[in-house]
C-alpha cells in the first residue's frame, strides 16, 4: 500500500506533465462526482476523443470492475498505460438508458497546445488550442505567422474544450491581439499581494487581424481569460456556447517531499469586471454537473438575471460567471442508438473503414475538398458501409434505416479519417469543420468581427 506523500508526489507529477511533458493514456480532463470519474472533456486528438466521449460521460466501470469510489490516484493507475495497450471503460451517458462498453487503445497525449493550423479558405485561417502550456504562445504565434504568409486576412481562433493551463500564457495570447495598453485582465484575492492587474503592451507587431473566437462549455480558465478579454475589448466575435465558468488563481507551494500543494488566493475579472468564476456554494458535484444542461443560454431566463458590463465600445455583455458568446451556436451531439453504437465501437469501425477505402481517394486534398462538398451524403454509399459494418460485427445487425438520418455526420467522420490518413491531422480538421455548424457559424459572423476592427 502506497503512503500518502508517495500518492501526493505522484499526483504532482501527473499534473506538471500535462503542461510541461508527455504521457501515455486516455486523454481526458475529468472530476470525480458522485463517486464516478465524470469527463468534463475530452482532450483533442486523444483515444477518448476519437471514440467520442463527451463532457458529462460518467465511467462507471473499468475492466468490467467498479469504478465507483474510485480515488484520483487509482485512476491514474486505472486509465494510464503503454501506448498500444487496451482499457475498456463503460460509460453512462445523460439521456441514455444503457451504458456504453468502450474498449481504449492507449496512445501517447499530445503535448503541442497547437492541435491544427490552416488555411480554410483563400484569406481565413484556422488555429486549433487544446490548452495552455509552457509553449502555447509560442506555438500560436508561429501558426499565425505561417498563416499570414500564406494570405492569411482574417483568423478562428479554437478554444472549445481547452480546459485551461497556465495564466502567463493566456495573457501574452491575448496580448498578440491588443495593440493598445488597456487592461487585459485583474485578479482579488482576500489578501493585499493577491491583487493583480494586467495590461497590455502596445505593439506595431500586434495582430489586427479580424478573429472569431470558438467557446463550448468545456472551455475553462485560461481559454476564459482569452475569450474574455477580446470580448470586453472588443477585439473578436465570440461564437458558441457559455464557457464553463472557472476563474480561480491558484499559488503553488513546492514540499520538501517533492510534492506540491495549490491554494486558491484570488479570482479571475475580465477587463469589464465580470467574474469569470460561476458560484460553486452549493456544491462541486452541482458545480459540475451544470455541464449536463441540454442548454444553458435558455435556462438562464433569457440572460435577464445575469448581471450586465459593458465592452470598451459599449456593447452589452453578461456576467456571472462564464463567457456568453456574442452568437449562441450549438453542435449536435445526440445520435441514433445504432449510430452511437458505430462511433463508440471498440474496433474503431470508422477508422478501420476509412483505412479501407482511401486508395479510392489518393489525389490531392484540394480536388478531394471540392468533391466531396459538392457531394455531401453521396461520396460513399451508405449501403457499402453497411454491409462492410454487418460483416465486421453482424451482432450490429445495421439497416439502412437505422443511420439513414445521421448519414451526412458518419460520411463526413470516415472522409476526415481518409483525409487523415492520406495528407495528416491538418486535413482531419479542415474536412470536419465542413460539418462543424459552430464553425461555420462563426464564419457567417466574420463581418461582425471586421466591424469591431474598423
């Protein structure tokens, strides 16, 4: 039995790898509510995140064993391992009946906070963050400079389910965007030295390029501090859904046994003075579990309640906790059984499927692209797919009626893959985003983002 300081240690390691190294595992950000480790979201390009786990998903067994009551320590010990390696998690999911048998493939977390960068079009690029660590400033300044040397005019910026990192890093992002020497952000504490302010820094090399920002609900923390910050600064068009609301400034004491403990002394304000924190008096498990709300824009009485600021420009924005976009967009997330069945299958049916049949599609991605939106839902024949699925695993028993309505997202999840495995992870994305209604919203809404620049 391993003593508390040995368990402390290794939980500080565990942590500090996640913003400075690697490890090998699942890839989710999770809590441990009502004795289950609760996923409050996937970490991008991970196994968890291929297999379509969600914020919310409860694992209720690992290895056909209970996890319930499971300690932090044990799922370390639970979900970790070599790469290549198989877990098997069952997953209660809200708003479905039975559980989710998902068997894992171990693989190694990617530690690049930079997940994608491109060009989605002639002049607007596209920058993917899954969190902020030791290099993320970097990273994203590269991306954006590869970008504008490619014709680069106008940017989305990604924060959906970055679950946050480190401040420094959130605040010189921010930074890059802001050329003037407004505050970017302030932080109170209930001691003297907790009370911070943060300014920007003028620049001629600042970015003035019009940005729209993506958010979810899984966005926390450092992502907050961003979105935020350009929101209240009228600096970028926030498109989404309300951020998860977590802005607490934590200071970290090293031990003398080589871990480490964190102290909450201050919180998180925007630059028009909204908390960034939600109110967690009634509890973690409550806290949390607002993560579950089918939609959280609606059930807050239109807004009406929230407490309101205004940006440098006078625009109305809410606080509250959270970041409220500035256009609510949502993404479908709720599936047929049978396709629920298809994307979670332990065989990843859609990779293996995609592997199958890209020598049908080795060209160049620019002639792939055009093809396939131009023939959205009929780039492959579902009655192909379905039998190559039934012969997989005939216990599928799939009939053309059983996917018929989620077609367009299964077609448009085995073309990312293709895309993936002909021309890389850059491709993976831009081929989903096709089908990412929060992204083309976003694009829509470019023009809102131009005006603020003006």
């Amino acid at each position: 039995v391993k003593k508390r300081d040995e368990i402390a240690v290794e939980s500080f390691k565990y942590m500090q790898e996640n913003l400075n190294g690697n490890f090998e595992g699942i890839g989710i950000e999770f809590a441990i509510l009502d004795g289950y480790i609760t996923v409050i979201s996937p970490i991008p390009g991970t196994p968890s995140d291929r297999a379509g786990l969600i914020g919310g998903d409860k694992i209720t067994k690992i290895d056909s064993k209970s996890a319930y009551k499971i300690t932090q320590e044990e799922v370390f010990t639970k979900l970790r391992g070599k790469k290549g390696s198989e877990v098997e998690v069952e997953i209660q999911r809200f708003g479905l009946t039975e559980p989710l048998k998902i068997t894992l493939i171990r693989d190694k977390i990617p530690i690049h906070s930079v997940m994608a960068a491109f060009l989605y079009n002639n002049d607007t690029g596209y920058i993917k963050v899954n969190r902020f660590a030791k290099q993320t400033f970097i990273e994203v300044k590269e991306a954006i400079d590869s970008l504008e040397s490619k014709g680069m005019n106008n940017i989305v910026l990604d924060l959906r389910n970055n679950g946050g990192g480190l401040m420094d890093q959130a605040i010189s992002m921010l930074d890059l965007f802001i050329n003037s020497n407004d505050t970017i952000l302030y932080t109170k504490g209930r001691i003297h030295n907790a009370n911070e302010v943060f300014y920007a820094k003028k620049n001629r090399n600042d970015n003035k390029m019009p940005i729209s920002v993506l958010i979810n609900r899984a966005s926390a923390s450092a992502s907050e501090i961003v979105s935020g910050g350009l929101q209240d600064l009228d600096r970028g068009i926030i498109v989404g859904e309300t951020s998860f609301g977590k802005g607490l400034v934590q200071k970290q004491f090293s031990l003398d046994d080589g871990s480490a403990v964190r102290i909450t002394v201050a919180q998180y304000y925007t630059p028009s003075g909204r908390l960034i924190q939600r109110k967690y008096e009634d509890g973690l498990d409550v806290y949390y579990n607002d993560l579950l709300t089918t939609n959280r824009e609606a059930n807050d009485s239109s807004l009406v309640n929230k407490p309101k600021f205004k940006t440098k420009k006078g625009r109305e924005v809410f606080g509250g906790g959270g970041i409220t976009p500035d256009i609510y967009a949502s993404n479908k997330m709720s599936f047929l059984d049978k396709t629920q069945s298809i994307i979670t299958h332990p065989s990843r049916l859609i990779f293996k499927y995609a592997n199958e049949i890209k020598n049908n599609y080795k060209t160049n991605f620019k002639q792939f692209n055009n093809q396939t939106l131009k023939n959205k839902g009929k780039n492959i024949a579902i009655e192909n797919f379905i039998q190559w699925i039934n012969k997989e695993d005939g216990s599928l028993d799939i009939q053309n009626l059983d996917i018929e309505e989620d077609w367009i997202y299964l077609e448009n999840r085995i073309l990312a893959d293709i895309a993936n495995a002909l021309w890389g992870k850059d491709y993976y994305y831009q081929t989903l985003l096709k089908e990412d209604n929060q992204f083309l919203i976003s694009l829509d809404h470019m023009n809102d983002a131009k005006a603020l620049t003006d």
